[in-house]
C-alpha cells in the first residue's frame, strides 16, 4: 500500500515564527531564494491569507541544510 502523505497547511505569519523572520527578513528570503516553497493563497485579493504546505517547507529546509554540509566540497 503507497504512504499517503497529508498536506498540512501552515499560515504564513506560523512560517515566520518558525524561521524566526521578520516581515523584511522573510520577504527578502523569498526574493533571493529560488526553491523557496510557493504560497497557496486564499482568494484573489492581496491581502488574502497565505499559507504553505508544511512538506514543501521541511523539504526546503533539508535541502538546505544538505547544501550546508557540501559547501567547500
């Protein structure tokens, strides 16, 4: 039987937190980052609510800290 993975959503002021990022901080780390997850938002409008799927973000990070480890390599 395949493992079925559940898509929990986080909010993105939860994600902030939990990178322990300012507004500013956060913004910038999704300008200069690529492979940084994508938001789903929650309506049309700006304003609308963004979350993120928690996976995509604990995948994100251990790319990233892989990437950590083959610096100087």
């Amino acid at each position: 039987m395949a493992k079925k993975i559940q898509k929990i959503l986080i909010r993105q002021k939860t994600l902030m937190e939990m990178l322990d990022l300012s507004s500013s901080g956060f913004y910038e780390l999704k300008r200069r980052d690529p492979k940084f997850p994508k938001p789903i938002k929650d309506g049309n409008s700006q304003q609308a609510p963004a979350f993120y799927v928690y996976e995509e973000v604990r995948c994100w990070l251990i790319d990233r800290m892989n990437a950590r480890g083959n610096e100087g390599s």
